[in-house]
C-alpha cells in the first residue's frame, strides 16, 4: 500500500470547526436590549373643563381625517388638495421616507448571502533564460459568494434600527402634512379676518366721512365751531390710516398660502380676493380621551419609532463585542484557450469559513456601546418631552377655544350697544342736544368693537383648527397606502 502524505489537521482546528457547527445548529441569539414599548402616563380625562361645545365624546375616525370639511369652506378644501400635491415641504418628507425604505433595503440585504459574477483574460510571457519564453492567455470565469453568519443578532439588530427608521420618517411625513393642514387653513382664515376688517374699516370710513361733512356744514352755518371740524377730520383720517396696515397684512397672508401650495406669491390671488365670510365652526366638537390624542399624533408617534431605532442601534454596538462568523466559496471556469473555457472538466472550486474576534481595541469597542446607550436614553427623554408637550398643547387649546367663544359673544353684545349709542349721539348731535365729543366717542368705540368682534370671530375658528391639529387630526385620508 502506497503511504499516505496528507497531514492530520491540528487539534484547534478540530475544536474550532465543532465550535461553530454547534453555534450555527444551535441557534442564532441577538445581544442587547430588547425593545419595550414606554406606557406615557395618561389620564382617562382631560384636566380642562370642556366648554363652549367641546364634548368627551370618542372622535369621529371620518371627521378626524378630513376636519377641515366641517368648516363649510369649499375654497379652503380646494386648497388643502393644492397644498397636498404642491407642497415642498412635504415633497422633502416624502422623499426621506424613500431614503428610510432604500436603507432598510440594503439592511435586508446584509442577511443574506452576497453573490458576484467574476471574468478576466490574463496574458503572461516567461523568461527565455529561465524557461521556454513562451506567451500564455488564461480564462477566468466564474462566482464568488460570502456571508456573514449573523450568530449574535448584529445585523437583526441593525435591520430592526432601519425598519424603526422608516416608520420614524413615515410618521414624519404624516407630522410635516398635519403641520401643513392647520398652516393652510389659518392662513385662509386669516384671509377672511382680514377682508371682514378691511370692509369694517372701510364702513366706518363712509359713515365718519358723513359727521365730517355734516361738522363742516355745520360751522359754515354758524351752529358749531372750527374744533368739531378739525376733530371729525382727525377721526375720518385715524380710521383711513388703518387701511394700509389691513391690506399688507392681507397681501402678505396670500402670498404666504402661495408659498404652502408650492406656487409663487401672487398665484392664488384670483381665487382668494373677493370677500367671504369667516368659516362657521360646527355646534360640538368631541375631542375623545387623551390617549387617543398620543396614539393619533404623528409626532408622538415618531418619537416612539426613533427610540425603538436606537434601542436596536444598542444591540448593534454590542454586536461588535462577539466573533463575527463567515463563510465563503467560488466555483468558476479556467482555461487557456476561449474555445475550451466552458468545458465541465475546467472547473474550479473553493470554499472555507472565517472567524473574527476582537481582542484589543483600546475599549473602543465598549465606548461605542456606552455612546449608543447614552442616545437612547436621550431618545427615552426626547420621547417623553414629546408627550408632555403634546398633553400642554391640547390642554391649552381647550381653553383658549371655549374662552375664545365667550369672549366674542361680549363683544357681539358690546358691539350692538356701541352701535345703537352711536346713532343715538349722531341723532342728538344733529338736534342740538349733544356736543361733537360724544359723536366722535361713540364712532371710536364701535369702530374698536367691530375690529375686536371681526378677530375673535376669527380667532375661534383659528383655534379649531389648533384643536384638531393637536389632536393629530387630518392625515389619515390624504396620505397615500404605500407611506402609512
């Protein structure tokens, strides 16, 4: 019998091969924490008294998704649709969230083998001292695979932080679009203050243009004095003044909803410059329990997500701590003629594993995971600063509503006494019976309690419209499938 010359393989390569076999057919672990959802600590009530037609009732999921239509405002919903299709902003959320959704990708991809197609001629001549000098070409083809045993959960780790990532940027696509809605519809809001201010300012203009005219005949004919004149003067020209700052704020409020819609200012003039009422708000508003505010609002929502992200990220690092486990192999074609390269018997084969263990790094390596767990507590606070504010932001809105409501029923009432005070001092100024101090005395007041009555008349419906906001309302129906 011919004497074999193989050499045994070492003992350490026996014990390392029986290592890793019963590692991978024992299962895989995954180091790190493990993701707890936080339980925010959350009331069955709100602490405000619900007022003013807001009820405890659960929301409406329908109303909720499109709480704009409950103002009655055609225009407003045309705009609304503009804005959803036009916005930059929301372009920008969109397109992070096709970032977040591509890096999940390649995530997913580092779990499972990595394959590449390989091919190269190689032409060589020897030395005519050292050998025949003869010219040789040689032909590669073939694939290459490695992969990366993932024993201790680094890359589950890793695509569970990318998946969170992603539902993160969703969850802010939905914030930038709920920012939006409650911008667009303030704005057209605004619009409306404005125009029902310019058209308060400009009937007063009318009606102190008459008590200056009358003033003026007056004097001509001897009943009064060049002080009623002068001061009826003063009175017509401090209401005029008032015009100018109307209509720049009025300019600029249009330009700024251009803007959201992602036109140029000067677009959306046509469809907003003829006057219209200010949006009625609806007889009841049921705001639920604030739990349903936290599971609503996309910002809570997205805080939540991005705490999960670096929970994963925690595992990653620790990850790194452990042997990294790998396997690799090639199998491909090789020949010195391109006639005879595909031939079976040209084959060529590889294969073999690696290991990886770190074994001095100067701390490094723990270093980064202390870093990756000092983010995610500072996510666990960011998280729970979210809720907190989220729990102000409606509370305070709730009273500025009802408060809100009652301050402009006072002043309707006040406005509808000024108004009748003042046609009683005209009248008994034209019949001698008063002096041109309470004429002028009255007109100011109503002039003060029209403008005050047309702001809060505005401001209530404005702070609807914060209410729903805060409530997380509106993205439900206008964001598309594939982004929820």
């Amino acid at each position: 019998m011919k004497p074999s010359c193989a050499t045994p393989a070492p003992k350490w390569a026996s014990w390392l091969s029986t290592a890793f076999i019963v590692l991978v057919l024992t299962g895989c672990v995954s180091v790190g924490p493990d993701y707890v959802s936080p339980s925010p600590p959350v009331g069955p009530t709100w602490h405000t008294q619900l007022k003013g037609g807001l009820t405890s009732n659960e929301t409406d999921p329908t109303t909720m998704a499109a709480w704009w239509t409950t103002l009655n405002a055609p225009e407003l919903s045309q705009l609304i649709d503009r804005a959803v299709s036009g916005n930059l902003d929301l372009k920008k959320a969109r397109a992070r969230v096709r970032e977040a959704r591509a890096r999940r990708g390649v995530a997913r991809a580092d779990l499972v083998p990595a394959v590449d197609a390989t091919g190269s001629t190689t032409r060589s001549r020897g030395s005519e001292s050292m050998g025949s000098g003869d010219s040789t070409t040689l032909y590669r083809t073939g694939f290459d695979a490695t992969w990366e045993l993932d024993i201790f959960g680094g890359l589950r780790r890793s695509m569970e932080a990318a998946e969170a990532d992603l539902q993160a940027s969703q969850e802010d696509l939905r914030d930038v679009l709920v920012s939006l809605l409650g911008e667009v519809a303030s704005n057209y809001v605004e619009v409306r203050t404005l125009q029902l201010q310019l058209a308060v300012a400009e009937a007063n203009i009318l009606a102190q243009r008459d008590t200056y005219q009358l003033a003026a005949w007056r004097q001509e004919a001897g009943l009064s004095d060049q002080l009623a004149v002068q001061q009826a003067r003063y009175n017509l020209e401090s209401t005029q003044s008032k015009i100018p700052i109307i209509r720049t704020s009025l300019e600029e409020t249009m330009n700024r909803i251009a803007v959201l819609l992602g036109d140029p200012p000067g677009r959306v003039h046509g469809d907003l410059e003829k006057p219209m009422a200010i949006p009625s708000i609806p007889l009841s508003v049921a705001v639920g329990v604030p739990a349903n505010a936290l599971r609503r609002r996309p910002d809570v929502r997205r805080a939540e997500r991005e705490l999960a992200a670096q929970t994963a990220r925690v595992g990653v690092a620790t990850a790194d701590l452990y042997p990294k486990f790998t396997l690799s192999g090639s199998i491909g074609l090789e020949a010195l003629a391109l006639n005879k390269l595909f031939f079976w018997s040209n084959r060529t084969t590889s294969g073999g594993g690696g290991i990886s263990l770190p074994i001095f790094h100067g701390g490094a390596l723990r270093q980064k995971v202390e870093i990756q767990s000092a983010l995610q507590e500072q996510a666990a606070i960011v998280y729970e600063a979210t809720v907190l504010n989220a729990f102000e932001e409606v509370e305070n809105i709730l009273t500025a509503y009802a408060e809100q409501q009652a301050r402009r029923d006072s002043l309707r009432a006040a406005e509808d006494a000024a108004r009748q005070a003042a046609e009683m001092a005209q009248h008994k100024y034209e019949a001698g019976l008063a002096d041109f101090i309470s004429v002028l005395d009255a007109q100011r007041q109503l002039l003060s309690f029209q403008e005050q009555l047309a702001e809060s008349n505005g401001a209530v419906v404005s702070n609807l419209i914060k209410l729903y906001k805060a409530l997380g309302g509106g993205w439900e129906s206008l964001i598309p499938q594939g982004e929820k």
